[in-house]
C-alpha cells in the first residue's frame, strides 16, 4: 500500500512538472537551458526573467517588477502559494548578504543531533587526515546498516548543497551503504560531531563580476586500499563563486599518478562545459578560454599532446575528451602549486 502511495506521488509530481514546462514553453514563451532542463528563462522587453523548478517547488528571479508580473500571470493557470523573497529551497537556507548569498542547513543539522545523539566532543576535523575505510571481515547487521544509511544520506544531502569541506570524508562513508560495520560507523558519527560542532558553517556566494569559469582539480592515486581506485576532486568558481565541487572514485583503475590526475582533469572539464553551456544558454558571455588547473605536469601534456604511446594508449577514450576542449579553446590547463590547489 506504500509503496503505491509513494508510486501515486511520483506521477502526481511528474505530470505536474510535465504541465508546468509545457505552459511555460508554449504560451509564456520561455525558454529551456541547454545545460538543465528544468531551468527556463526569457527575455521580457530585455529584462531577465528565471525559473528553476524542483518538482513542486520553483525559484523565481529576475527584476522585481517583471517577477511579480510573472506570478500574476502564472496564477492565472495554476493555484501558487507565494513565499515572498528566497529565504529557503530545496530544504538550503539563503540569507542575504552584501554581493551575493549565505547558504546553509541548519534544520537538517539540528535534526542529526536529534535522531542519532551526536556526542558533545569537539573535534577539529571530520576525519583523521588521510583516513581510508576498509571493508569488514565480519557481516555487518541489519541495524547497523540501516543506520548508517539514514546518516550518510543526510550527510549526502548537506554536502550537495551547503558543506563541501564534508564532500571527502563523506565519500569515503558512502562506499559502505550496504555492508556498514561498527567501524564505519563510528566514522560516520565522527563526521556528523564535526558538523553539529560548525553548524553555523554554509557557503558563501559572492560574485565579482568577471564571468570566468575557474576549475581546480586533483587525484589520490589508488587511494581506495579495497580496490586501488584512484580518488577525484574537482572544484570549480564561476566570477569567484564556488558553484561545484566533488570528490569522487575514479571508475577505472589508473596505472600511474599522472593517469589519475588526467581521469580527474577530464571530469573537471566535462563539469565545466555543462557550467558553460547553462551560462552561455541564456546569453551570459562567458570568457574564454576557461582555466582549469592541474598540479600535475604529467596531466598537461597528456592534455595537450594528440600523440599516443605504449603507456597512455590504454587510457579509455572517454579520457580524451578534455583533448578537443583545449583544440577547440574552450578550456586551458595550467600548472598550479599542491597548495595553491583548492581543490
């Protein structure tokens, strides 16, 4: 029965959404994103109006006076509720602030130290530097997995939109999610002190008006000790705004530090083409070429050399792709210190 219920509301919100983007589209003249279908935006007497959808929920910007049009003529269609300036989406608080905005989830935090009983121990980091969780020897218990899959779910759901300074210890976590042991799980109740302990931390959105794209990524080599999987990271600013950030197990297995550094640039730049094709959809130039940058001069070549020898000629395909972004101008590697990288 509850499963039906749940099936029920999935369609419910889809036909929704199907309705909503058609109406949209079709008699308000908007516009979908190349880069995020359920962006859309127009041009109304050259005034920008945008709308983000997420599911029922949708976020409206764009000048004062062309919004509020927007509504009134939305309402005429739909029955909407309208919650006044963006205060909160998608369960992110958004405080305005001087240039830009102040993004956190402090009811999602609160409601950790709720339903897990974090202990009250400070602690400095959310995992022991360098830390690598292994697979248990002994079956893990049912409960123990249920846990820790509602934990690390959460934990999953701040890092998307507000802690990016959680996004490595809780990848670590997420390899676990079907066969978490006491271990793992006292890791992940260590992530989640830290993060009670700095609930006041979010992510700051500040622009400065020049529309660069600017990416930094990086690799552990066969950082994984379970399967010697090398480990992503990436973040990426658009006009000194941090807009995304991951840290990732590469799919394949990389045969030197050079190779995982060049999976991980690869990924970078595939992000910061969709971050371009979102911006440029809607008509913002941006500067090209875009700088990503790589710590790795191994990586640079690779990206910069079409030629293939005995030790890169087994690198999958897929790889290359960053190759034809630099032919083409669109991105540009360059070398940076390990500690200058931000990534």
């Amino acid at each position: 029965a509850l499963d039906k219920a749940l099936y029920g509301l999935v369609q419910a919100a889809r036909m929704w959404m199907k309705t909503l983007v058609e109406h949209l589209t079709v008699k308000m003249n908007f516009q979908r994103s190349r880069g995020d279908p359920c962006f859309l935006w127009k041009y109304d007497e050259d005034k920008f109006v945008g709308v983000l959808i997420y599911v029922d929920d949708c976020a409206i910007f764009g000048e004062k006076s062309k919004v509020e049009s927007f509504q009134a003529e939305l309402s005429e269609r739909f029955n909407i509720k309208k919650l006044g300036t963006l205060n909160e989406y998608v369960g992110a608080k958004f405080e305005r602030i001087k240039d830009g905005y102040f993004i956190s989830q402090p009811r999602l935090i609160a409601s950790l130290n709720e339903d897990f009983d974090v202990p009250d121990k400070f602690i400095a980091t959310p995992s022991p530097p360098g830390e690598v969780l292994l697979k248990g020897a002994k079956p893990s218990r049912d409960s123990t997995c249920t846990i820790f899959r509602s934990g690390v779910g959460k934990l999953l759901y701040l890092v998307k939109h507000s802690r990016p300074d959680l996004a490595s210890s809780v990848r670590e976590l997420s390899k676990f999610m079907s066969e978490a042991n006491e271990e793992h799980l006292k890791a992940m109740y260590r992530v989640m002190q830290f993060t009670v302990q700095t609930a006041k931390f979010g992510l700051t959105m500040k622009i400065n008006n020049e529309n660069k794209v600017i990416g930094y990524t990086d690799a552990n080599w066969a950082a994984d000790k379970d399967t010697r999987k090398s480990v992503s990271g990436h973040a990426i600013y658009y006009s000194g705004a941090l807009v995304s950030w991951k840290s990732k197990t590469q799919q394949c297995t990389t045969l030197s530090s050079t190779e995982s550094e060049y999976v991980a640039l690869s990924s970078c730049a595939n992000e910061m083409e969709h971050i371009y094709n979102i911006l440029t959809s809607f008509g913002i130039e941006v500067e090209l070429p875009m700088t990503v940058y790589v710590d790795n001069t191994g990586a640079i070549s690779l990206s910069n050399n079409w030629s293939t020898g005995n030790r890169t000629k087994h690198i999958d395909l897929c790889y290359h792709f960053v190759r034809e972004l630099v032919e083409q101008v669109i991105i540009e590697v360059k070398f940076v210190r390990s500690e200058d990288n931000t990534s």
